[in-house]
C-alpha cells in the first residue's frame, strides 16, 4: 500500500528535523519544503539538505524573493539580531506573516502533490512571542485551508499538524532523540556563519542549548564562541 | 491628514483595476502588489505597470517562482487554457491556493507598511469555480490574519476589503465606469498575446465580454478574433 504523502515545513533546524522523524515514523511519504527568503543564516539551508539527505527525502527549496516584504533582523542587513532577551515581547527576529506564508505555499504543494497533511514545527512553549507560533492560529489555518482549495471542495480535508505545539524545547530534544535524530546535522542559530558555526547567544541558540540541558542530554552543536553559564 | 494605507492585490485585470479606483475614491494611500508567479499570460504585468502609471501609485510586483508548485494551465506549458466551459467545475485553469498565497503575501507587506486594510478584487458571482473567490474563504483569511501578525496582537486589526464580492461582472463595470476607469488599459486574458490581444474565447474573456454587454457599456478590449456571437 502507498504511503500517504505529507508536506513538511523544514527549515533544517531541531524543531522542523524533529517533526520530519515524527511524521516519518507515523508512516507518511514526507516532502520537506525549504524556503530561501533572503535570511542572513542561509547557511541553514545547507543543514536542510544534509538532514534530507540523511532521512533520504527529497527537498524542495524554493526561492521567495521577498523583497521590500521583510523588515526583520533575520533579513535586513541594516538591522542586528541581538542576543538572547526572553520572551517578554515579540522580537525584532520576527518576519512579518511568515508562518502564513510558508503555510500557504505548502498548501499549494500539498495540493499539487495530493497530500492531505502538512506539518509544522511550531511551538507556542519556546516560541520567543511570535504570534503565528501559537495554537489558535494554527487552527485558523487549517479552517482556511479546507475553504481554500480544490481537494478540499472535493472531500479531501485538509490537516495541519503541530506536533511539537504544546512541547517544551527539552521534551522536542526527548522526542528526536526517541527517533534516533542526529541533531549535530541540524543548524538552529540565527547567527550561525558560513561554517554553520552557532553563536551561542542569540535567542535560538540560548532556547536550544537550554533544551539540551534541561532534557540531560549532551548538545552537539558546535558554537563559535563558548558560553561559559 | 495622512490618508490610511491600503494594500491592493492588483493583476491589472478589470476586477483589481476597479477596485483599485474604489479604494482610491474611499480615501485610501494604495499600495497595489503584483506577482510575477510564472503565468503564461505574463502581459497582464504590463497591463498592471500601465494602470498603476494612470492612477499615480506605486506598483510593487513580487517574483514568486512557484516551480512545482503549479499545476494549471495558467502556468505549465504542457497544459493549455480552454475555452469557455461554463462554471460546472472547477476549472484547469485553477491555481492550488493562489490566493492563500496572495493574501498571505500582501498581509506581510501590509505589516511592513503599516497598512491595516487589504483590497482583493474577488468575486463569488462570476467567479469561474474558483473555490478561493467565496465569502467564507475571505472571512477565514481576515479571521487568519489577526491572530497571525504582530499588529494585529498589538491592537491594530486588520481588515480584508472585497468589494467585488457579491458584484457580478457588469455591476462590476458599471461601479468602475462611475470611478472613471478607462478598461482600455487593463487585461483579463488568460491568454492574451504579446500585444495584449485578448483570444475572446476563454473563460475570463467571456465573462468579461458579457459583462459589458449586460452593464450597456462599450467594451473597449482589443481583441485578437472578432467572436461574432
């Protein structure tokens, strides 16, 4: 019997290759979609096709010049990303729309490909206040979905799945490593340089390496600079 | 007074043509949005340069390349656009999740500009089909898009304007007739030639075609053959 096909959101980071073992070891013919929207850290692309490659899936990268569409940090050269600053307001990382738009790109792979599943690494635990990150906004997704497209109208519903939505980034670590997930291939860092290098400071870095210790288990990212606390 | 800011989802077809004259005539700053997204009838961009040139605003068109996203015959080459086929079925010429894409790009230009309403020139009465083009699909976007964006968590809420909505085609001509649009200008060909020509047979072209002949109004398309019916 065909596996049912399922489209991943999957940026190459802990969380998304997290989701991809999941949907995997669920049964699902997964196709991890990839965007190139201009983010300094492109070197996360390369992490995405080394985790595709070591899943054998096959990825699709697809170019979305943005443009004047931006105004983040994770784009802009003229803004910085800072260091870690906690999760009392929503950051300057924050790309506008973002989810909404790679959701609605994967919808419409989803729908050329026939899958009736997308899946995302989203968490609203250790999600640094971004407001698409958030339960109620995944469901609204999903309703729009199954207004939205042809496979829909013809009985093929549409779901949205977050598996990592109500996990801490310690209990996501735990469920990879369940799945025999090598985090080491994946890249995280907002900052992260052209060796794939963590910086160890920025809010990603200090989410994940928090994630590792408080799961027990030894963080396999290799940062540029070694932070001592 | 600063006029409010308006994003416009704007092809340079006849029904974004008259809506942008709506929003212009409601007091709004338009800030109208195309997408190069690989469509065959790629004229309709200039169409859309020539319309923004007439009313003074300042086109943003955005490179979308969809790859293997698409599916339609607007866009594969190895599809062709039918004739007009009646709205039985959704038709080949339907984009997977066109305007979930669209919306969720013009949502992150509004958040950039500021722009807490959004204009789409969608129409449920001669609307091909297109399951996209449905009241309930643009309430699920509004719905969608204040709890996706950070403005919308702020306070400001956003707003999808479609005042095509329940129009059909001829209502539609007559609204932009009343605003003085010259429709000379714009293009709805799925097909039209270089030269702008429209074919006079595809669905766009029929609907458009009846429109001005319901509404009483001299249709000033060129078109390529002279369909005598």
């Amino acid at each position: 019997m065909n596996k049912p096909k399922a489209v991943l959101l999957f940026s190459g980071g802990l969380d998304s290759t997290t989701v991809l073992a999941h949907a995997l070891h669920q049964g699902f013919d997964v196709y991890p979609l990839s965007f190139d929207y201009g983010q300094k850290h492109k070197v996360e692309l390369q992490a995405a096709k080394r985790v595709a490659s070591a899943f054998k899936v096959s990825l699709n990268t697809i170019q979305l010049a943005l443009g004047t569409l931006t105004g983040s940090a994770l784009t802009d050269t003229d803004k910085c990303v800072p260091d870690f600053g906690g999760a009392q307001a929503i950051p300057v990382t924050y790309v506008p729309a973002r989810n909404t738009v790679f959701l609605s790109l994967a919808l419409a792979y989803a729908e050329v490909l026939g899958a009736r599943d997308i899946f995302v690494g989203v968490s609203s635990v250790d999600y640094s206040g971004y407001p698409d990150c958030r339960p109620e906004f995944i469901h609204a997704f999903e309703v729009l979905a199954n207004l939205a497209t042809k496979m829909a109208i013809e009985g093929q519903s549409i779901r949205i799945h977050a598996p990592l939505l109500y996990l801490s980034k310690a209990q996501t670590i735990q469920m990879g490593c369940a799945l025999q997930v090598d985090y080491a291939l994946t890249i995280s860092c907002y900052r992260a340089d052209g060796e794939g290098l963590a910086c160890g400071l920025c809010d990603s870095c200090v989410l994940r390496k928090e994630g590792f210790r408080v799961a027990g288990i030894l963080d396999p990212t290799r940062y540029a600079i070694f932070n001592e606390d």
